[in-house]
C-alpha cells in the first residue's frame, strides 16, 4: 500500500489525512486521502473557517431526521 501520512503538494509540509468515500457496485467504499493544506503561508491554504462555510465540513451538514419524524 501507501505510506501513512501525505504532504501538500504546493509547499510539501505535512497534512492529515481525511476519509472520502465512492460508490462501486452499490456498496459505500472508504478512500484516505490527502487533507486540506494548514500552513498559512501556501498557496493552497484553506481557512477552517471557510471550509465550514462552504459546506464541506461535517458539522455544517443538517441533521438527519430519525425514524418517525417527518422530514
């Protein structure tokens, strides 16, 4: 396999490593993948604020409605 941790490929410093997923033959597959780079400094920067405002992250998805509730 691959090695355990990935690099920015603009300033080459460390990122962690984020879980994406793809659908094949009908089954959710889990994909580790480069995260979004932190260093204020490159190119390829991405605030945490912002990230949360586009939507990307976990905590700006809505709640699911549970069972019996109406959606």
């Amino acid at each position: 396999m691959g090695r355990d941790e990935h690099d920015c490929p603009v300033c080459g410093q460390p990122v962690t490593t984020v879980v994406r997923r793809y659908k094949t033959l009908g089954a959710w597959v889990p994909k580790w993948v480069a995260g979004p780079c932190r260093n204020t400094a490159c190119e390829a920067y991405v605030d945490p604020a912002a990230e949360a405002e586009d939507g990307s992250g976990e905590a700006a998805r809505p709640p699911r409605p549970g069972p019996g509730q109406p959606s």
